[in-house]
C-alpha cells in the first residue's frame, strides 16, 4: 500500500520513532560533509519527488529539495500559479498526472482536503508540506532537535504560546502519539478547536493564562500571529500581545526550558529578540533539521524505515 505522510498519525508512534533514529543517525553520519553530497548508501537514488507550492515557503522548499539530493534523488518544484493547477486544473487531474512522471509528490496548500484529495488519486507517496489544519514536518524537526538538546519525549512538558494555529495542531497530535503534554495558552476567539485538542489524546489541553502554561515548561514554542492566508487584523495583534514569549515568561519555565519557533518570525510580535536570540532558542537548528528530518520522512514514505 502507498504511503502517505498527511499527518503524524499516518506513520503512528512506532513510525515517527523510526524516523527520529534514522534522522538523528543520517545527520552525524554526513557530519562535516558539504550539503550537496549524496549520503553514502544514496537510498533514494533514480526517484524524483514534485513538490508543489501553493504558498510561499523557505524552508520547506530547500529543504526538502535538499532531502531528496542527499539521498541520492532530484526534485521538480512548481509553483501552482504558473501550473495548470493555478487555472482551474483539478487537484484529482494533477495527482494522476504528477504520479506518471514522478516518484513522490509535495504539496503545501491551504484546504487540508487538497492535501487529502491529492493522496487519493496519486498512485505514488504524498506528503503534507503545510496545510490551514496541520504541518507534521515541522513538528519532525521539531522532535529531533528536542531529543537532541537531551529530552526525552515521554513526560515532557512543551508549552505553546500565541495562536491556536496549524502547527498547534501537529504538535498536539505529536503529544498523544509520543507520550508529552502540551498546554496552550491562547487569547479567547483564537483557541484550537476542540478536534484539534482531541489530537492530543488527553494531553493537550488549553489555558488562558500564559504563566500558568509554561510553569514546568520544557519547552516553550510560538509561531506567528498571522499565518499565511489570513487577514492582517489589528484587533488579533492586540488579543495576542499578553502572549507574547519575554525573557519573564522563559524565567518563569524551568531552568533549563528551551524555545522552539517554525519560523518566519516577526521579532516584536510573539517574540522578543532577547528571547529568539537568546541562549535558549534552538531555532537554527531547528530549521536545519527540517532537512534532517524530512529526509527521514522520504524514506518512511518508500517503506525504507519504520
Ligand atoms: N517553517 C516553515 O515551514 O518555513 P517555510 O514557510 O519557509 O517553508
Ligand atoms: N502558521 C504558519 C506557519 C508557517 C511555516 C502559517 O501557516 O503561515
């Protein structure tokens, strides 16, 4: 059967571990290595993946260019709007077409049900590259760099502060598929939906107070107020500003707390550069193990792990 990566609950706890190994081993492995290399054993070599962008994107774009290069792969990366897709091509019709010439496909979209419609009639692997509802390669990265700041997953206490977005919702579903707790503090009218706490099988839960979320705290992530899509709204910068990561929140997590954010970031906003920059952050390594991560991810998809 084809495997999809729509959400973390498709590779389940023992899969998301799987990948976290291969991640982490893969990474030392090519330690030192410059970034065009091929991994020695190139698993992935003659498969081409397509990626398709609907809405802007860094990270997600080099580096899963870069996850398939190093595995000994290439890539085709579109941008829908000078796509068929973008006049009125139907999701269905591109997945058909794209499964014909390529080994796996990418897709960041808005509707979630496009991710979903995409893997429905695409005869190859296809992977959720950020969605309005979730984005479970950020939260891959994500985990890799906890457990190599020295947590373990089970147990921990991951504190989310600002908006009840996309990326709340991956990690909430991470927490009930890897055995952590996550609290959310987000302002009334900007709370995850109670399908997206479910996620969290009993350990997501929201608070309104930002204290009270990352009291305990081992690790504290934000993303920006306003996700790609939305609206640029006064009255939400302004609901979102008493949840806004300072140095007097990170004081009041544990000693040792770490703070994680997807990036981009808006210094000023739901993060003080004193924090961002600060000896806690973890983010630019982070951001390097989406390609780590996800490498791991293209792997997983092709029934090499997990
Ligand atoms: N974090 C993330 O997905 O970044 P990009 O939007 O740059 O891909
Ligand atoms: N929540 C953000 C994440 C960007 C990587 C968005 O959807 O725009």
């Amino acid at each position: 059967m084809t495997r999809h990566f729509l959400d973390l609950s498709d590779a389940g706890t023992a899969g998301i571990q799987a990948m976290l190994d291969d991640a982490i081993a893969r990474k030392k492995a090519r330690a030192g290595w410059t970034k065009g290399r091929v991994d020695a054993d190139a698993p992935l070599a003659g498969h081409v993946l397509a990626m398709v962008f609907e809405k802007n994107s860094t990270r997600t774009r080099v580096s899963f260019d870069m996850a398939i290069r190093q595995l000994g792969g290439t890539s085709i990366v579109m941008d829908a709007g000078s796509m068929q897709l973008g006049r009125g091509e139907t999701i269905a019709d591109t997945a058909r077409i794209l499964s014909g010439y390529c080994d796996a496909i990418m897709i960041r979209t808005d509707d979630h049900q496009k991710v979903v419609d995409m893997a429905k009639y695409a005869s190859v692997p296809v992977i959720n590259g950020l969605t309005d509802a979730s984005h479970p390669c950020q939260i891959m990265a994500d985990m890799e760099t906890i457990l190599e700041a020295g947590f373990a997953l089970p147990g921990l206490k991951v504190a989310w502060l600002g908006d009840g977005n996309n990326v709340l919702a991956s990690i909430m579903e991470a927490g009930g598929l890897m055995g952590f707790d996550v609290v959310a503090a987000c302002p009334q009218g900007y709370q995850p939906t109670d399908e997206d706490l479910a996620r969290g099988k009993g350990r997501a839960r929201v608070v309104g107070d930002p204290r009270e979320a990352v009291e305990g705290a081992d690790i504290i992530v934000t993303d920006t107020w306003i996700s790609m899509g939305q609206a640029h709204a006064e009255a939400k910068l302004a609901a979102m500003m008493p949840f806004q990561v300072t140095e007097a929140l990170m004081a009041a997590a544990k000693p040792n707390a770490r703070f994680l954010h997807c990036l981009p970031a808006h210094r000023g906003e739901e993060v003080v550069d004193a924090v961002i920059d600060g000896p806690q952050s973890l983010i630019w390594q982070e951001a390097e193990n989406r390609l780590h991560a996800q490498k791991a991810v293209l792997r997983w998809c092709f029934g090499q792990i997990g």
